[in-house]
C-alpha cells in the first residue's frame, strides 16, 4: 500500500503533466501572491509579538516601581513625625 504523501506527489505530477505552460505560469504566479502575503503576514506578527513584548517589559518595570514605592512612602512619613 502506497503512503498518502506518495499518493500525493503522483496525483500533483499528473496535474502538473496535463496543465499547459499558461496554467503553470498562473498557478505559479498565485502561489508567488499567497508566499508575498503570508510574509507580510508574518513580518505583521513579529512587529506585533514585539511590541507586546515591550509592553510587558514596561509594565514589568512598573510593577517592580509600585512594589518599592509604598516602602518609600512610608520612610518618608516615619522620617517627618
């Protein structure tokens, strides 16, 4: 029994056989627009995942600012009575 991926070779082959150069040029240029976009795409998801990850560092820094400043606070009023 043949695997599924070399069934799927044989049936791409004998589609690839029967299209004129026209077809393959079409198929070949809609294949070229869909690589173009999902990198688009994926370059739109990094710029993303970055800028996520710069929130998360920023609000990191706030917390750790937030921990520290009621310790401050409440220095300075011990220092003032």
């Amino acid at each position: 029994m043949a695997t599924p991926m070399v069934e799927d070779s044989s049936f791409e082959d004998d589609q690839l056989a029967s299209m004129t150069t026209e077809d393959i040029t079409r198929k070949s240029r809609l294949l070229d627009n869909e690589i173009r976009i999902l990198k688009e795409e994926v370059q739109r998801t990094n710029l993303d995942l970055d800028s996520y990850k710069e929130k998360i560092k920023e609000n990191q820094e706030k917390i750790k600012l937030n921990k520290q400043l009621p310790y401050l606070v409440g220095n300075i009023v011990e220092i003032l009575k």
